[in-house]
C-alpha cells in the first residue's frame, strides 16, 4: 500500500499532500444530497498533463481541457462537476463548460485559460448552471489542505467508496510527494464508463516531461482495467506539477526514474481502487498473459479475457471454467498454440499443455474462493507478457445499470 | 412467418420438410434425462455447404467437419450431440469426432467422410463415449420424417424452446422446401456462445453454388446477430441438399434468386428465435443504422451498440437512455458527425440533431415497453445501412452463467 510508505512526519491528505495543493468537495445541487462539486486549486503556476478519451463524442469540459492544456504554459485549479456529464450538450454545453472555467478564475483571481473543467454523469441534459456557479463561489472560499476526502467524494458517481491515495519519497535529500484521486463505475466493460483521475505533485516538471510520465504511467495502469480510458465522453486524467517541493525532475535522470516508479504505483494502487468498485463487483481479478509472440499480443489477450462475461460470471460464480478462458484467447486475435496453453489460478496450476487437467473441478473451483484472483495464462509461444485488471460480474450489474437514471 | 408461407397441402415439418430426409433426437446419457443426440439423414446423397467458427481454437467436431467437407462431393447425415462440446480435449477429442462419424456410418450403411459430426456443451471434458456409440446405434434405427422436433430439442443447451422453422415454394410449377433447426445460447455477448444451424432442402443445388448461396444468407442473418458465430469453438452452420424435389438450382437463374429469398428469409426467422431465446433475455432488440458513410460502417456501429451492457441494460429497465446508444456509436471506431446523429424508437424519433431532445423522459421511456424494440439510428452522413439483432441484458443472464456448470 502506498500509503504506508508515506514518510513519518507527514499525515496522509491525498490530492493535498504535496504542498502548495487545497481542495474542497461540496453539494451545490445537481445531485439530490450528495456531493457533486469539487474544486482543486495550486497555490502556485503549475505545469499540467493530461490524457482524455478517444471516444469520437467527448464532452463539452474535455475539449476545454484540451484547449486549455494545448495553448497554456501553467495552470492552477481543476473544477469537477458530478452527476452530469455535460455530453452531448451541443454548442451551449461547451459555453457552460468555458464558463465554469471563467467562474472558477474569477472565483479565484486567476485566468479562465489555467483552470481545467470536468464532469461526469448522466448524458446528454444540461448543466443547471445557477446552481454550478453559485458552488463554484462557495468551493473558492472552502479550499484548504484539510479538504481532500471531500474532493474525492464530489467526483463520484455510482462509486461506493473514496478513491484517495499518496506517495511521499525522499529525493536528494528533499521530501516530494505525490497525491491522486480518481472516480470510475460501469467498469465491468469498457464501454463508456467515465473514468477521472486527478493527480498532484510539489515536484517541478517540464510539461513536456510531465506529460511523458503521466502518459506511460497511465498506458499501464487506467489503460490496463477493463474501464478503458478511452471510449467514454468524458474519461480524462490530469496531473499538476506545482514545484513547491523545490525538487525538479528532468528526463533522463535517477530522479526521473524514481518519480515515474512512484507516480506508476500510485496510479496502479488507483486503478486496483476502481476495480474493486466495480458495479456489482465481488473479487478483483489480476490477468497476467506470459509467453506471446509480444507485449502487444500478451495484453490484447489479457484484454480479451477481462472483457469476456462468460469468464466474468464463471468467476462470480467460483467455477473454475477453464475452456472459457482459453477460448477468449482464442477469439482474441493473437497467434498461439492452444496446444501449449496453461492456466494457474492463485498460485495453483489447474491445466497444464496438451489440455492436462490437473485437479477435479469441485477442487480447481477452491481457488476461485479468494477476493483477488490471480489468473496467470501461460502460452509458451514468445517472451511476451501483459497484466491487465478486471473484476466479476454479479447480477448487481444489471440492476446498477438498469436503473441508473431512475 | 415462413411457417404460414407453407403450402396448404403441407404439413410442418421442420428439417424434414423437404422430400427425403429423416431425422430423430434421443437420450444417450451425456445429460441427465434431457435429449442430448440427435441425427439426421439424407435418403439420398446430398451436396454440402458449411460456415464454420473463426476461433483460434477449433472443437474436434470443427475439424472433422471441415475435412469432410472439403474432400467430399456428396454427404448423407449430420450427428449433433448436446451436453459436452468435445472442444479443447486434443487429440483423443479428434479421435473421438472421427469415431462418430465412423459409427454412425455404419449404422446407416454409409462412408465416415459423409457425416457430419457437431457438438455443444461444457468445454474440456471427454466425451463419454460408450454412452454416445450406444445412442447413435439407437438414434440409427429411429429417425423419421415425424421426429424433426426431437432433433430440434436434442442440439438445445440453455435454449428455452425449440427453434424449428420451414418453407416451401413453387419453382417452375414444383414444390421446393427448405427446412432448419438451430440452437443458440450465451447470445448476450459474441463472446464464444455456441451456435449451431442445420438446414436441409430437396432442391438440387452444386456444392460450390450451395455454399455461394448459405454463406451469402449467413453473412445478413446468423452473422448480424450478436452471437457471433465466428467467435465460440464449436459453432457451424451445416447445410444438405439433396435434390429429392427434382428441382435443380443453378447460378444466375431466377429459381435461384427466388431460393435465396426463401434461404434467406429462414435463417433470418432461425436468427430471431435465437436472440429472443438469449439467456436471460425478455427483450428483442433490431438495430439498424442508416447514413453511415459505408454499409461495412453500418454494420460496426450497429454491432457496437448490439454489444453494449449499458445499453441493453437500460433497455431491459426500459429507460431510454440515449447518451448511452451515442456513446457506442462514438467508441465504434466509424467516423460520423455526433451533431448530426438522429435516433428513433419503435417510430418515435426521441433524438433529432443537434441533440435535440423531442420528448420529457418518462415519454420516451414508454416506447420500450414493448417486448420488440426497433432502434433507428441515422447518421445523416453518407448512404451506407445494416441491421442487427440482439436482446436486452438482464439479471437472470448472470444467474445462468455463474452457474453453468453446476
């Protein structure tokens, strides 16, 4: 847990742990009671990174970022709304987007180009912005480093708990720390679940190298669980990289290499977060591919296999099912011998090459007993090797899904 | 109905239908007391056409199949066992297809390479193969024109009912049928369901017009519903024509327009009655898309939202969510334009552009109260337009498949 390996002076505050962040979450009315506002301000010019759907419907608040992120330099607070979306909202979405943006600066006497606007939920109504701006007012005032669970909460949706982590190292002699939170539902497909991530750091980082990190470590972690970035409206993860640790990271250094080892399992503890609250989620399921021709086969048959709702409700239902989850590597599209092909579930080999099965089901379905699954499928046909992340599949799902706007 | 379509002297016989052949499905032990084998003869040799799963891993009954077919001119039976799908079990599960095919042709007094042999059910397990030798002696000395219905019943895994359907048609002042029996389950997700059809006619068909003529028709029917025959182990399409009717058909005629026609309109029917038999379903869903720029355009969009959980979700809680239905057009991959996007339920256009909402939602929820959903997405974007069939995604799908085995 990377909480445990904050230094011992420092009390664990999240996205506020690296200094120079405050943040808040309040309700400021597009939900019935919950929180649905959150606001996360530097008190310093920041360098910012980020990484947003590829989905050819994005939501209004993504091409604001990425407006902003493209034609700025330094940026200073990120606003998300929950509850609504703000997708599919036409022309006068994306004004109500850049004027959360305006408010949000005005609010904090900064620029409308330094703030980056998010949201998530329901498709397709408009903001009810009275009520946004009226919080946005309110959240301006309530920042402080105290108010980070708050910021998480703000973000959720059908989430069932906080998604809060951080990350403080020595380097050089100097304390830096890292914070993220993240939001994400519907993970058990990758099919528009929104997916947010909002990461600090007191570190000073280029954009450019910031960006480089922040990409890389995304690619194998957000981008390795079944809630797959890229296809929603509105998945977007940003990073701000304020410098108040007075520590600056640059390319090609130890330094950089131990900032990216942090900042990749931070991100990694987030997405593990995520999955495990998953929609009806009962166990959390880790799928190493060892032995593809290459990286790139391995992880598009670990994908295959964390997509398959057969495999999925097979592990629901503790039914060590083997045959399905060869045949999902075999309708992955990679090149392998199903001749070679072994299945370990935690640790216990239960089918060894030439189809042996090793042990009777009634004993192989033991090993599906656990909350984390480690499902490692050897194919022994090349050096390639990919983790990708998932969870079961309950009849929860549906009823999550079905009566979602209800 | 293709039923009503009979000629009124003729009586509803399913695969048995056309003039000369025979068929029955019996108990030979694999399940408990369900029917789990059945056979179908041809009284004379019959020309062969087959579609057959892409799937890296092929059951032994595929490849038997596939051989077969290719080194044959004419073919004389079709074994399908239910309750085991002889898929991943090496090469003893090879021996053992080829075993049936030998058995079964010494039952009826014909060569191995003529029979056809399928098989659905639990993946990796052996077959049981006295019990299967005993059934085929069995079944040998007791198929009829009358027990089309036993063979329909005996190829079922988690179907509900019997999917059985016939035609008969005037070519040239002759009576032409085509009959067809198939079975389809797990159809919520293309992932790896089992899908089996087998048609028989009495017309005279080559075998290389034969398999123009099924692959076209399977292409628009068995292909557009979101089983995906080409993604499970074991799913094929077999079709027999044994030229009992003394009609001939030949390429580039107008008989065999008219057969196509006919062929065409069966499988569609077969097609239905699968999705609407989908684990868990009570909902069936037609998705066409229109004005995509290509019809190849069409069909992947229509096939991403046929795959969405989150729509087929909303729909079985008949909540007419269309941000979710944009959305998976926006993650197909196909470029359209999201403004111009136009959606339709059973007629009532609920979605026109530029977003523009034309009913409060409680209203536009009715238009899924129906248990057949017509979903019309218009792209207003180029010319191209396809259809698929799918159904809505409910608790009970979880139920039967974290249980499949037990």
């Amino acid at each position: 847990m990377f909480q445990e390996k904050l230094i011992e002076s420092k009390v664990n505050k999240g996205i506020t742990t690296p200094k120079g962040f405050k943040s808040v979450g309040i309700h400021c009315g597009i939900k019935k009671s919950k929180k649905d506002l959150a606001l996360i301000v530097s008190d310093f010019p920041a360098t910012a990174a980020g990484v947003f759907t590829l989905n050819k419907v994005q939501a209004a608040p993504v091409l604001v970022c990425k407006e902003n992120l493209t034609n700025g330099d330094t940026f200073r607070a990120i606003v998300c709304n929950s509850g609504n979306a703000n997708a599919c909202t036409g022309e006068k979405g994306y004004q109500d987007a850049a004027n959360i943006a305006k408010e949000a600066a005005n609010a904090l006497g900064i620029n409308a180009e330094e703030v980056f606007v998010s949201s998530t939920g329901v498709i397709g109504e408009k903001l009810p912005m009275d009520k946004v701006i009226a919080g946005i007012k309110k959240a301006a005032k309530e920042t402080s480093e105290n108010e980070f669970l708050s910021a998480a909460e703000a973000i959720m949706t059908t989430d069932t708990f906080v998604k809060s982590r951080q990350t403080s190292f020595m380097l050089n002699g100097i304390e830096v720390s890292i914070g993220g939170i993240a939001k994400g539902s519907g993970m058990i497909h990758p099919n528009m679940a929104t997916m947010l991530g909002f990461i600090t750091t007191d570190a000073s980082i280029e954009k450019q190298t910031l960006q480089k990190l922040l990409s890389s470590a995304n690619k194998k972690t957000f981008n390795r669980i079944v809630v797959d970035g890229d296809t929603s409206t509105n998945d977007m993860v940003i990073m701000l990289a304020n410098g108040a640790s007075g520590i600056r990271i640059e390319d090609g250094t130890k330094e950089y290499n131990l900032f990216e080892e942090e900042l990749f399992g931070l991100l990694k503890n987030l997405s593990m977060d995520i999955v495990k609250d998953g929609e009806g989620a009962t166990k959390l399921i880790e799928i190493t591919v060892d032995g593809a021709l290459t990286d790139a086969d391995a992880e598009k048959a670990a994908r295959t296999v964390a997509l398959s709702p057969l495999v999925k409700t097979a592990i629901y239902g503790e039914d060590a099912n083997w045959g399905r989850i060869l045949a999902a590597v075999g309708y992955s599209g990679i090149e392998f011998n199903p001749d070679k092909f072994e299945i370990t579930i935690n640790e216990v080999k239960i089918l060894k090459q030439n189809y042996f099965v090793t042990l009777p089901n009634a004993i192989a379905n033991q090993t599906l007993k656990a909350e984390k699954i480690n499902l490692l499928l050897e194919l022994h046909f090349g050096e390639g090797k990919a983790t990708c992340w998932t969870c079961d599949f309950s009849e929860e799902y549906v009823k999550i899904n079905g009566s979602y706007r209800t």
